[in-house]
C-alpha cells in the first residue's frame, strides 16, 4: 500500500510539473502541444505493440475517441496558452473553475439534475478567479485561456465517462490521443496564423523538455497510476489530485519566482478557491463514508 501512494504521488506531482515544462519549453503552445501528443502516441503505441495490447477497433469506435481527443487536445492548447499568456499560477487557479463548468454541464449532458451545492461552489472558485483578473489586468489573456482550459477539462471525463466502461485505459488513451493528433493537425494551421509563432521546429532545448513532457509526464504518470489503482481506490485517487495545481504553484514560486508578481489580492483569490477546494473534499470524502458504511 505505501509503495502505492509513493506511486500517485509521483504521478501527481508529474502532472502538476507539466506547467512547468510548458513554461520551458518556447514553442507556440499549439506547436507544443502537437509535438507532446505525437511523441506520446508513438511511444505509447510501441510500447502497446510490444506487449501485445494494441488491438484494431471498429470505425465508429474510433471516431467516438477521436471526438475525446479533440477535447484533451483543446484542453492541452488553451492551458499552454494560458501559462504562456499568462504564467504558471494563473493557468494553474483558473483550471479550478472547472469545478463550475462540471456543476453545470454535467447534468445538461448527462440528464440528470442539478446539484445546487456543487453550483454555488463553482461560483465561489470563479469569484475567486474575479478577484485575480480584476487586480491583476495584465494577466486578462492568460485568464481567458485558463478558463478555456477549465472548460476542456470539466467536459472531458464527462465525455469519457461512459468510454471507460467500454475500453481499457491505455487503449482508449491510444485511440484518444491518436485522434486528437489528428484533429489538432487540421486546425493547428489556422491556429497558427492568427498566433503567428516565431519558429515552427524544436530547438535542442525544447525537444529534451518534449520528451520529458511525452514520455514522463505522460506515459510514465499513466502508466503509475494505473499501478496505483490497482491498490487504492478511485475515489482516493481523486481526492488526492486535488494536490496537483498545488504542487503546480509551489514549483513556479521555485522556478520562476512567480510569488514576486503578485499582491495581497492574489493570495485572497487563492484562498477563495482553496476553500472551495477543502470543502468539496470533506464533503465527497463524508458522502462516500456515509455510502460505504451502509
């Protein structure tokens, strides 16, 4: 169990590096991204290919993951976008209005109703997001990215939901990736004449970054948390990624000296946010005591 949670912790902590990596790494964040997701598919695929998993799905299956793609693929743009436009604290608070774009799509999708709490919630992050861009105009572009990204992010495991009940996590995450490459790979030209990025090719620097973003952060993070799942429970992987924008924030102000930029007003919003945060996991964490004790 120990070796478990060292084995999420490390994935979490990957995943909140990948900001970081964004930051490093130079590229137009359309370009960045196309570049991750092909170093990822092909090594995920070899590797699939080498254990013998990688198995042929009908058309119509692949379109539907492709769909899914597409979304992480927006997702992945507009968070680069945001952590470029604006820096890695900010795209990191933003995704926290993802919470809000759950809440609310989430039943309109899925059919179901509302749930007010969660509702309010939402609007207690994206207020403290307000206080953020209201105190901090300079950041405006990076914010509306961010809170692009936090929509991707919300509709993505609302989209996956059902997916995963079909499909196995490494190859719904090949066939996934596979399509979002795809997409991207039609868009990204007209992306890239309204963004007019400097260079198109990866510097030395930049493609070191790129397979560390590829392989460890992607890959790799994956690959342990599945070997994590298969002793800790979901709902305990969950509650502990909230851990992520976190870490996040914590190696900006390591490597970047983010702390330096902002002021009081920041720290208020954060704390908006982070409250919002404390309370949804009390709250799940009391529901799921209250489920599993019956």
């Amino acid at each position: 169990m120990k070796k478990a949670f060292l084995q999420l912790h490390i994935a979490i902590f990957l995943a909140g590096f990948t900001a970081v990596l964004g930051r490093l790494i130079l590229l137009n964040e359309g370009l960045l991204v196309w570049y991750r997701i092909f170093i990822t598919v092909w090594v995920l695929g070899g590797i699939m290919l080498w254990r013998k998993e990688l198995k042929k799905e009908t058309f119509k299956n692949m379109m539907r993951m492709a769909a899914v793609g597409g979304v992480i693929a927006f997702h992945w743009v507009t968070f680069y976008g945001s952590v470029k436009y604006g820096n890695i604290s900010v795209a990191l608070v933003c995704l926290s209005a993802s919470g809000f774009f759950s809440a609310l799509l989430e039943p309109l999708i899925l059919k179901r109703s509302i749930i007010i709490i969660e509702l309010l919630l939402g609007l207690v992050a994206i207020a403290g997001i307000y206080i953020i861009f209201d105190f901090h105009p300079q950041f405006k572009i990076g914010i509306i990215y961010g809170i692009l990204a936090a929509l991707g992010s919300a509709l993505f495991p609302i989209f996956n939901k059902q997916l995963l009940k079909q499909f196995s996590p490494r190859t719904l995450t090949f066939y996934e990736l596979s399509g979002g490459l795809l997409i991207l790979s039609c868009l990204l030209p007209f992306y890239l004449s309204k963004t007019s990025p400097t260079y198109f090719l990866p510097t030395w620097p930049d493609f070191g970054w790129l397979c560390i973003l590829a392989v460890l952060c992607t890959v790799v993070c994956f690959d342990l948390q599945l070997k994590a799942l298969q002793k800790i429970s979901a709902f305990t992987c969950n509650l502990m990624y909230n851990l992520e924008p976190l870490y996040g924030i914590i190696l900006a102000f390591i490597f970047f000296n983010e702390g330096a930029v902002f002021h009081t007003e920041f720290y208020v919003g954060l704390a908006f946010i982070l409250s919002v945060i404390v309370f949804q996991m009390y709250r799940v964490s009391q529901k799921n005591i209250s489920y599993t004790a019956n």
